[in-house]
C-alpha cells in the first residue's frame, strides 16, 4: 500500500506539471499575440495618420492564421489529455501492485500475472537485462499457493543455449528454482519451478545467459502468482 500511495502521488504531480507547462505555453502565446496586436495598432495609425478614415484593427484579426491554429489546437490537447491521465490514476489506485487478475475458478483460485517486459543481452555469465526488474509485496497477495516464472527466451542466431532466471536484489540472492532455458531461434515459452517468494517487498531482476557470445533475448517475461 505504501508504494501503491507513493505512484499515485508521483502520477498527480505528473499531471499538474503537464497541465501547467500546456497552459503556460498558452499564456505565452496569447500574450505574443497581444504584442503583436499592439504593433499593428501603431503600425496602421502612422500610415493612416494623414487619412480621415480611421482604421480598427481586430486583435483576433492580427493574429496570423497559424497563431490561431496553435492556440485552438492547444486548448484541445488540454481537454483532450485531462481525463485519460485521471483514467490512469484510477487505474493505478484499483488494481494490485503491478499485477493483473487473469482468472478465477470455482475453487477460489485465483491467477496474478506480474509482467517484466523484454529485453536482450550478450553475455556467457549471468547479467542482469536493462529494465528488466519489479519490485512485488508478496503481502498484497494474502495466501500464496504458488509462484512460477515464465519466460519467452531465444538465440536470434541460433547458436549456443540461452538460459534466465530472477535474482533477488533486495536480499541480494540468486532464485536458483527459477531458471529456465531453452535453444534455438525460435521464441518458446518457458516455465520454472515453484518459486519460494520472500516474505515482504522486495525487487526481482531478471538475468540471462548464454553459452556462446551471441545476443541472447526474452520477449517476455513473467511471474504468475496463484492463490489458495
């Protein structure tokens, strides 16, 4: 609940700053047209100061056609993005940390999936993949029955095995029961043995390695998390 607290927060202090910059570039410029305005004012009564016919210039009318344009334009981006950003907010404030409810039986079982992502590396020793890494709370998921890694894995060139696993970062402890491995060039989806998830909140990393030093890659990479 206290990281659930912390991106929602994170999220409305994205949102005014969005906000504020659009109508600040707004005010900037309505306030380039006012100039402008005031220009053609001046301009249209000194050559107009030896003629009777007095000349009023629209303020609106001063402003070039693409100054109208931008200014219109940016009144829609404002409307238009308000309600998909407070859309996500409530998202974020409904659902479980990081994870998605995919089904529930008529036992009461029910099936989180918690997503990593994708990635690539190129190394024979286990290295951690870019961006690939999640912190979990297993107290937001009341009784676990188990927890499986699943992980999409393949060798572009098809040389060498490409194995992956999930460190704990927190703990600084491999998940030796999580590793999976596969061969060839061909993206197969893998499954580990149950993974004893630790007790509290705690970041996981994905890492791969591969036999041969070739780019190895996860097209996806997973923790599904049942309950009794």
């Amino acid at each position: 609940m206290e990281k659930l607290k912390w991106i929602v927060i994170v999220t409305l202090i994205v949102v005014v700053l969005n906000l504020g910059l659009l109508y600040w570039i707004y005010y900037q410029l309505k306030q380039e047209v006012e100039t402008n305005t005031r220009r053609s004012q001046a301009q249209t009564q000194v050559d107009t100061a030896d003629e009777p016919k007095v000349v009023t210039v629209s303020a609106l009318g001063s402003c070039p056609t693409n100054c109208t344009d931008q200014i219109n334009q940016l009144k829609k981006v404002v409307t238009a993005i308000t309600p998909g950003v407070i859309r996500e907010v409530v998202q974020v404030i409904t659902q479980p940390a990081a994870a998605s409810l995919v089904s529930s039986t008529s036992t009461g079982i029910k099936e989180y999936y918690v997503d990593f992502g994708s990635g690539s590396v190129d190394s024979t020793d286990w290295v951690d993949v870019p961006g690939l890494s999640k912190y979990i709370n297993s107290n937001n998921y009341g009784d676990i029955s188990s927890v499986i890694f699943e992980a999409s894995i393949r060798i572009p060139t098809g040389n060498g095995k490409v194995s992956a696993r999930i460190y704990n970062m927190t703990d600084k402890t491999a998940i030796l029961s999580s590793e999976v491995s596969s061969e060839g060039s061909t993206s197969i989806l893998k499954q580990s043995s149950a993974i004893p998830l630790a007790v509290g909140n705690k970041l996981y990393q994905v890492q791969m390695k591969n036999t041969m030093e070739f780019d190895t890659r996860v097209d996806s990479a997973r923790f599904k998390i049942n309950l009794k």
